[in-house]
C-alpha cells in the first residue's frame, strides 16, 4: 500500500508539472501571437505611408517594390530630391535616378545601398518572422511533446493503476490463504484437542470428573448419633461440588451417580445412569444391634428389593474390632456376625468391607468411589480367572497361591486341606467345571472333595485325614455363589473365622479392586507376567 500511495504522489506531481510547462508554453503562444499582431500592424502601416511617398514622387505603381524588398525601406533612408527609384528584386538595393543630365550628356546613376542597420531593425522589429516562425514551430513541438507525455503519463500511469491492484489482488490473495492457512491450523489444533479430550474421556482416565455422590439427607445425623461425623466433614471438604444430598431409601445409605462416555460411530455418546453398586454404612454399634436382634439380614433382603435387579449391595462396616474389645462376650458375638455375613455373601450376593477408623474409612470410601466411577470402561476379569495356580505364588514362594488363599477363605476350610485340594484342581476354573457338568448328579458335586487325603501334623507323629463331607459342601456352595455372582468381590473383603492371613489379591491389568493399595507388578513366570498384584491384609471371617 506504501509503494502504490508513492507511485500515485509520484504520477500526480509529474501531472502538475506537465500542467504547469503547458501553462507556460501557452502564455508563451499568446505573447508571441500578440508580437506577431503589432508586427503585422506596424508594416502595413509603414506600407501604406511609403506608398503614399512613392505617389507624391511620381514613381508608377508598377515598379511598386514586392513585399519582401519593401520589407527593408524606410522613408527616413529615401533622398528627398526627385529620382527615379529602380527596386532590383535580387538585390536589398534602389537604383535612385536624377531627372538632371549630366555634363557628358549621360543620367547620373547613383547607387545608394538601403539596407537598413541592425539598431534600426531591431527597434522597428523586435522579433523576426523568422523568429516568430521558429517560435510556432518550437510551441507546436513543445506542445505536441507536451500531449505525448501527457498521454504516456496517462498510459504510465495506467499502467501503474493496473499493476498497483494486481498487486493490491496478489497481497489480498496472499492474505486470504494466510489466514485460511491459519484457520485450517487452529481448526487441525481444536480437533485434535478435542480428539484428545474424547480419548481421554472414553478411557476413563477423568471419569472422577463427571462423578456425583447421592447421599441421604438423613445420612449426617445418623453419623452424628454414631460419632463419625469426621468421615462426613471430609468427605465434604475433599469433594464439596460432588455431594448431593436427596431422600434415598435408606439413611445409612451412599449412591454414586456417573456420566458415562461411549464412542457411538465417530461421535461420543453421553449416558448419566445411576451406579448399581450401593453402599451400606454399618458403624460397629448399628451392626451388632441388628445382628443381636436379628434385622440385618432382613434389612438388607428389604433394601435389594426396593433396588434393581443389577443392583449390587455392599455392607461398609466401621470400628467393628476396635467395639467387640470392650464387649465382654466378644467370641459368642463375633461367631454371630460371621454367620450373618456368611449367609449374606452366599444367599444374598452381599459383600463387605471393613476399617477400623474414620480416617481409614474416608480413605477406603474414596477408592471405592473412584472404582465405581471407572468401572464402566474397565474390562471385567473373571473370577475364574483370577484364583488361577500358575505356579505364580502370592507374596512370597513360601505362601499360598490364590487358588489356596481363596479355598483357605471359606469358612471351616483349614490350610493343609487347601493345599491338598490346590494340588488336585489348580485353579478355579478346573474345579467349577466339573461343578457344572450337567451329567454329574448334584450329590456327587456335593461329595466331589470328601475323600480327598491330605496330612497334618500333630503333636507327636504325621496323621493322614479326609477332607469330609462337610467342607466338600461347603466349597461347592461357595464356588457355585461365587462363579454365578462375582462382581461383588471387587470392592469386598474375604473375611473368614477372625484369623488373620497375608492375602494378595490376583487381579487382572484392567480390573478394578477398590479398597486394595496397588504395588508395581511382579513378573514371577513367563505365564503370569500380565497380572498385577494388589496387597492388603485383611481378616478371614464371614
């Protein structure tokens, strides 16, 4: 734009200069035609006064000098005697005769040159016809110059008009594909963000994000009457625009409500959907007062059938060890609450999970929602699969594999008869496949482990005992609960009989198990170096 303003300053003071020489070349003409007038003017004038003299001096209108020779007279350069006056037209002179004789009888000829001086011409005749001549010739040229450049600064500047808006056309063009570069730049940017986000969305990975906790509006008065009202300050204070509080149908009772991400052709679809695990908080107190009065079974049997069919009821239970310590008949107690939650894992599909205080409850609470918030894009591991024997042991090789940590959580089933039956059926899945053959008589699945041997060592000497009839019934209800209905058992602890055990949790890469702390993955062979191992001790009661 610079460039193209200074060509057109530049072309319009060329066209004021152009002007201006036309201007002056004009005056210049009019002076000179005015010269050319009074010239013309003067010489007919002193024209007319010498032909008047001639007429006085008798001399015949026929030898009246032309026009070019009388160009050059002057009455003051005339003799005043009577001659006769002979113009030669080839010569600038006048042959001027006496009428008196001379002497010798002959005409006195006297030969007088009339050629005027420079001073005299140039005062009769300031500018020459020759010069005027020239003069028109030099203005015509000047004149015809003067139009040629103009019409060439025209043509120029033409030109320069064309070429500053094909340029003015290139920049602009130039510009439009900058910035539609820059456009099509930002849009590969936006869409690739949102790519991004959308990944990130459909995996999982900010599923915490799109999470909200329905609470009970009675919830904060029933933790208030069993003085944990801690747990509730937190659980406020580390997820304050989570927590909704509305009537639910019970008190104790915690729901999770998720927004769930899934690729629906190439668009992402968003379904808000209630999750169907429900947690039950049961402080130690609320527990053992529905386990004395009987109601806890019922209660639960109530609660599962005001839910859905797919709903999943986890019991949270609080400071139960830390309350059976100051209850004098703690062993009558404690049996009683294992029944209750035995029967509550093997008839009503019901896990549990314990802590002993508030800060390890929150802590617990918060995996578990995490858990439930990412379960959706998680892969479900079989149960089947996870008490595999792959000569892969938990924790150290001189523990038990999780074939035996799982048959060892079952009540009445001791250590050496779990290793006795690991031996024979190394993973879950060989013993529930004979379970379900449908040839098998359900007496015989229920007699399958009776007489299987194995030792055990007593006081003095090495005795060999069966496992019997009431453990091989025993495992069978507990892996027909368990391979029917598993998904509990993500978020729920096998606790058997009060005695305390190392377990580590076999657990798929994708699989989620809320509530365990999670290590690094320990490669022991090549044929389980996919899965992880998540540590925690817990007790082995019902």
């Amino acid at each position: 734009e610079e460039e193209s303003t200074e060509e057109e300053r530049d072309g319009e003071e060329r066209g004021q200069e152009i002007q201006q020489d036309a201007e002056l070349l004009a005056r210049h003409k009019q002076r000179t035609d005015q010269v050319n007038s009074e010239v013309g003017e003067r010489y007919e004038a002193e024209r007319e006064k010498h032909c008047t003299w001639l007429q006085t001096k008798g001399i015949d209108k026929r030898q009246e000098p032309s026009r070019t020779s009388a160009q050059s007279i002057h009455p003051s350069w005339v003799p005043a005697a009577p001659c006769s006056v002979v113009v030669s037209p080839s010569r600038s002179i006048v042959e001027i005769s006496d009428s008196d004789e001379g002497e010798d009888g002959m005409e006195r000829m006297d030969e007088i040159e009339l050629m005027p001086k420079r001073k005299d011409i140039e005062n009769i005749y300031p500018v020459s016809m020759s010069d005027v001549n020239h003069q028109d010739t030099r203005v015509e040229n000047a004149s015809e110059s003067l139009n040629s450049e103009n019409a060439q600064g025209r043509r120029d500047g033409k030109a320069r008009k064309e070429m500053s808006s094909e340029a003015q056309k290139r920049k602009q063009e130039k510009m439009e594909a900058k910035e539609e570069a820059k456009l099509a730049k930002e849009e590969a940017k936006r869409r690739k963000l949102q790519e991004k986000e959308n990944l990130a969305l459909s995996s999982g990975r900010k599923a915490m994000e799109h999470v909200r906790v329905l609470m009970d509006d009675r919830f904060v008065g029933y933790m208030r009457d069993n003085e944990l009202q801690g747990m509730v300050t937190r659980m406020r204070s580390e997820l304050p625009d989570k927590i909704t509080v509305e009537r639910l149908e019970s008190s104790n009772l915690i729901c999770v409500k998720r927004t769930v991400f899934r690729h629906r052709g190439s668009e992402l679809e968003e379904v808000e959907e209630v999750a169907p695990q429900r947690l039950l908080v049961y402080p130690a107190r609320q527990l053992v007062q529905e386990v004395q009065s009987d109601y806890l079974v019922h209660n639960v049997a109530q609660l599962k059938e005001k839910a859905r069919p797919s709903s999943q009821i986890i019991l949270f239970i609080i400071g139960l060890e830390t309350f059976l310590r100051s209850v004098k008949d703690r062993k009558k107690l404690r049996t009683s609450i294992e029944e209750s939650l035995t029967m509550l894992m093997i008839f009503q599909r019901v896990g549990h999970r314990r802590v002993e205080d508030e800060d390890e409850g929150w802590k617990v609470l918060k995996r578990i929602i995490e858990a439930i918030a990412e379960d959706p894009y998680k892969q479900p591991v079989p149960l089947l699969d996870r008490f595999k024997d792959q000569h892969s042991y938990v924790g150290n090789s001189s523990e038990v594999t999780p074939m035996q940590a799982f048959l060892r959580a079952i009540p009445g089933v001791g250590e050496k008869p779990a290793a006795a039956i690991a031996s024979e059926h190394a993973s879950l899945r060989s013993l529930a496949q004979i379970y379900e053959d449908p040839t098998m008589s359900l007496e015989r699945k229920r007699n399958l482990l009776r007489d299987m041997p194995f030792r055990c060592s007593s006081t003095s000497a090495r005795e060999e005992r069966r496992v019997g009839i009431r453990t091989s019934e025993k495992i069978f209800q507990a892996s027909s609960c368990f391979t029917s209905c598993s998904s509990y058992l993500r978020f729920a602890d096998l606790h058997m009989h009060g005695r305390k055990c190392d377990l580590r949790w076999v657990r798929g890469r994708s699989h989620i198990n809320a509530g365990l702390r999670e290590k690094e993955p320990r490669k022991t062979s090549a044929s389980c170096s996919s899965l992880d191992y998540a540590t925690t001790k817990v007790r082995l009661t019902a």
